[in-house]
C-alpha cells in the first residue's frame, strides 16, 4: 500500500512540471533582472560629489525648460552649479542643449539667463545650443571649448542629475575629456526621479553600444 502511494505522489509530481517554454521564459526574466539590478548598481555608484584637483572648466548638462523658466530637474542642476561658482567664479562654464519642439529657446539660452541672474558672469558662459542628447551635450561643448583655447584634458566638471552622471562620464571619456569631475544634483522631483531610476540603466547600455 505505501508503495503504491509513493507511486501516486510521484506521478502527481512529474505532472506539475513546468514547460520548457515556461521555464526558459523564468530563466530569461531571472537573468533580466540580474542585469538590470547590476546596471542600476553602476548608476547609483556614480550619483554622487567627485572633484579632482581644481578644474576651470564647467559643463552644465541641459533638462526640460518650460515658458516659465527651468524644469525641477533643470532647475537642481544650475543650483547645484551656483553652489560650486560662488567659490570658484573665474571658472568656465558651458551650458549645453538645444531647443526641443515644445521648449520656447534652447535649454542653454535658459540655464545662462538663470546664472546670470542668480549673480554669475555672462562673460564666463559659453552657449552650446544645438545638441538633443548627453552625448551631443558632451561632443559640441568639446568643440566650442577647443575653440576657446581651453584645454579639455586639464580637467573639467559635469554638473548632471545624480542618476546621470555614470553615463555622463562614461561619454565624457569617449568625447576627448579627462580628468573627469561631477556634481551631482539632488532630483527634487520625486516621481521624475524614481522614472529615471528605471530609465537610466537602459539608457546607459544604449548610449555604450550608439553613442560613438
């Protein structure tokens, strides 16, 4: 009698085994959701304050700008810059992105009126105002600086968002810069950050593979 019920159970058993589809399909979100965690590991690595030595130079990422002035986000960002400058005023700083379909000038037009306001000198902006992207933000602001006669292996800082900055640096290199500094602006809004927290590891695997 126990033998024919271990029969049964191991009958029963066999017929609750998963379908190789089934489990290749586990086995495929397992492995997703390791890559991704790994990923997000990078990016929240990098979303911190790095200076290294006393670079002249600034480039300050662009963000949504709305008629009214800088998004939140935007907003951080040139904030976190001004902390920086009141120290060091001599400092270069490039304001880098162009003008979206649903932005009334380019982001840099509005990031320089806002330093301007908030005491910074005009004379010390460089506008970069035709780039849609991190790596077009990183390339053109390059050049305008080379033309300028700034040397942009000397040093230079990169004021972003924090969730940003990994990808950001990985660019930097790629576009020439080095000795590669941050300052990580906090993400005020909260929904903003938690959707760029899932954005950003897609994005930084993007920007490895196009981003050339």
């Amino acid at each position: 009698m126990s033998d024919q019920k271990s029969k049964i159970e191991v009958a029963s058993y066999k017929g609750k085994r998963l379908h190789p589809v089934v489990k290749v399909f586990l086995v495929l979100v397992l492995l997703g959701t390791l890559v991704f965690g790994a990923l997000l590991g990078l990016v929240l690595g990098g979303a911190h304050d790095s200076i290294d030595g006393d670079p002249q130079v600034m480039i300050i990422l662009g963000c949504q700008l709305y008629d009214w002035g800088p998004s939140v986000m935007l907003q951080d960002r040139l904030d976190k810059a001004l902390d920086y400058l009141k120290d060091h005023p001599e400092v270069v700083v490039v304001v880098s992105g162009g003008q979206g379909e649903n932005e009334p000038t380019s982001e840099a037009q509005g990031m320089a009126d806002y330093l301007a306001d908030h005491g910074f000198a005009r004379e010390n902006i460089i506008l970069e105002t035709q780039s849609h992207n991190t790596h077009q933000n990183l390339t053109y602001s390059a050049r305008h600086l080379e033309e300028r006669g700034a040397d942009i292996k000397a040093g230079v800082v990169i004021v972003s968002n924090g969730f940003h900055l990994t990808r950001a640096k990985m660019l930097a290199g790629r576009a020439g810069y080095e000795n590669v500094s941050v300052l990580a602006a906090p993400s005020s809004h909260t929904p903003t950050r938690l959707k760029m927290y899932i954005r950003e590891p897609l994005a930084l695997v993007k920007s490895f593979v196009f981003d050339r």
